[in-house]
C-alpha cells in the first residue's frame, strides 16, 4: 500500500511539473519579438535603431531577454526571469530599473512595475494581438533625468 501511495505521490507531482511549462508556453508573448521602430512613439525621444525580446520558457518561470542598439548606436542587452505572479525579481541590463515584478493578466496580456533603488521608475502595460502577431508594449514612468516617459513600442512576432 505504501508503495502504490508513494508512487501515486510521485505520478502527481511529475504532472505537476511537466504542466508549469506547458502553462506559461500558452502565454501569447513566449516566442522572439523585433520591435517595428517606424509604428512606436518614444517620448522623450530619440527611437532605439532596434530591439528584439525573447521570452522563453525556464525552470523557474519565464526568461525575458533584451537586445538592441540605441540612437547612438550603442548596443545594449538585459532580461530577467520571472514567475509572471508581481514578485519582485532582478533585472539586469536596464538604466531605468534594477527589479521588475510582472504579474500576468491572462495569457496575452500582462503588466510590470519597474523599481530603480527601491522607488517605481516605470510601469509597463503589455498585450498581445488577438491573431498574436503583435506585441504592444506601453510604457509609463520618468527617465533617469526626471523627464516623462510615455512610449508605446510595436512589435512584430519572428
């Protein structure tokens, strides 16, 4: 009898987590995205001469990667991973945050809040198109100058 409990035990937590994965791989934004510069707004400006995000799937939930060239040319890279649930987690690469906590909506849609040494810099309103081809990410918050930020970035699903 112990066996049969002990191996129920075991079957339930195997499905368990081999259905975390296949949970967060039906959020609409899991896949790689280029930023379409001629469709987003950046205020202040200038436009990045271009981004591309990666979500992916990852043990402990999902992996955000950033990597772009700015006006100047300079090239830049970032990301997190994250449970998608508003935990705090460490976001590298990024001059306007050094945590984000993004809490999922429902699978196409999620928002993030964005610190800089403890104090909210940005928040971010995420959505993915109904025929999921297109990411909108709209940004809210100050620049590290203390200017307003108001962008709305477009982008297209590789």
């Amino acid at each position: 009898m112990k066996k049969r409990l002990a191996a129920c035990a075991l079957g339930i937590f195997a499905l368990a987590l081999a259905s975390a994965p296949a949970a967060r791989a039906a959020d609409g934004w899991i896949g790689t995205w280029k930023m379409d510069v001629a469709k987003s707004k950046f205020k202040p400006g200038p436009a990045p001469k271009s981004q591309t995000i990666t979500f992916e799937p990852a043990a402990d939930g999902i992996k955000l990667i950033t990597d772009g060239v700015e006006a100047d040319g300079k090239a830049t890279q970032g990301g997190y991973t994250a449970t998608f649930d508003g935990t705090e987690t460490p976001f590298s690469g990024n001059p306007l945050a050094d945590s984000a906590s993004p809490k999922r909506i429902d699978a196409n849609h999620y928002v993030n809040t964005w610190k800089k040494d403890g104090k909210i810099t940005v928040t971010t309103d995420v959505t993915v198109s109904k025929d999921g081809k297109t990411l909108t990410v709209v940004q809210k918050g100050k620049t590290a100058k203390g200017d307003v930020l108001d962008n709305v970035e477009v982008f297209d699903r590789q």
